[in-house]
C-alpha cells in the first residue's frame, strides 16, 4: 500500500526534480555536506584558530589544522551529526511507512535542509565585515534560517504527497524535532558565548 503519492500531475521546477529523484543521490549526499559546511565554516575557522594557539601546537599540527580546508571540510561533521539524530527521531513516526516512501522523502529534506545551511552561510559572510553580530547570527539566525527550510520542507510535503491525515503528525515530526534539537543546541551556544 503506498501512502505517498503525488497531489499533482505536473510539478516544476525544483518540484520536480525532486519527486521525480532528478539528481542522483551521491551528488545530493555530496552537495548537502559541502552546503553544511558552508554553513558552518565562520564558526569553526574560530574553533579550530582557538584549539590551534591554546594548546601552542608545533608547525606541523598547525599547517594540519590551521588551515582554510580542514576548518571547512570540519565545520560539516556537528551539523551532520544534528541532522542525523533528527531525522532518526523525525521519521521514527513514520515506521509504519513502506522504506521506499520514508526514502523518498528524507530524498527531499536533505535537499530543503542543506539549503538552509547555505544560505546561512551565504548571509554568514557578513561576519568577516562585522565579527560582532556573529554571536548572535550563529544562534538565532541560524536557528530561523535553517529552521524556515525544514518548514519549506513540511509544506512541499504537505502540497505534493503528504494525505491531509499525516500532515499534524509531519509537522509534529519535522518542525518540532528541528525546534527541539537545534533550539537546544542554539541556547547552549549562546549561553557558551555569553558566559565565555
């Protein structure tokens, strides 16, 4: 029995390119790390020039870790992290689904989630100019941009395949979680930096 299907005959756009599975999915995996990375990367070019000079490393520890590469390539692994413990919590009221249907729409929010991240970090690039706002863009801003996506997600959801009996429990299970998870970590970030 399958629970989803489309609402619509002919989506377009990014519609359908992604209930159709346009991109394949090694590109979309690869793409939402880089766009979590970019999100993050303001953030940990600070985390690792700290960890860095605090601990007086050697040269050679420093040319590893002091870098633009690795600061970037590592700013995606607590993101990643986060995503996964939400989308493990998130769908867990979607087990009764068939794994082809749960598969497609973790398809779709890793797209709506990755690009929150980016243009997070898009906006984040006004931190080099004012450093100051970045205490409180890395958590509230944060916290609505990407937040705003995951509610995109729920509404393509919700327009294109959700049945209107499983939308409350997509927007318990998406929004909430999202709220939950990222609120907590966005208050104790900011709490981090008050305190520090």
């Amino acid at each position: 029995m399958e629970y989803l299907s489309l609402k619509k005959e002919n989506p377009r756009g990014i519609a359908k390119i992604l209930l159709m599975k346009k991109l394949p999915n090694t590109l979309l995996y690869a793409l939402f790390y880089l766009f979590l990375c970019f999100g993050n990367w303001f953030s940990m070019r600070r985390t690792v020039s700290y960890i860095v000079y605090a601990f007086n490393t050697n040269n050679t520890v420093k040319l590893i870790l002091g870098n633009e590469v690795f600061a970037f390539l590592s700013a995606g692994l607590v993101p990643l992290l986060l995503y996964i413990l939400a989308r493990l919590l998130a769908f867990s009221v979607f087990r009764f689904m068939p794994r082809k249907d749960v598969a497609d729409m973790e398809y779709a929010l890793r797209f709506f989630y990755g690009l929150g991240y980016l243009v997070y970090g898009a906006f984040s690039m006004i931190y080099y100019a004012v450093p100051v706002l970045s205490v409180y863009g890395e958590t509230i801003i944060r916290f609505l941009i990407v937040g705003g996506a995951v509610a995109l997600y729920t509404l393509f959801e919700a327009k294109y395949r959700m049945p209107k009996r499983f939308v409350p429990r997509s927007v318990y299970a998406f929004i909430g979680t999202y709220c939950i998870i990222n609120g907590l970590s966005a208050l104790i970030l900011l709490f981090s930096y008050i305190v520090g």
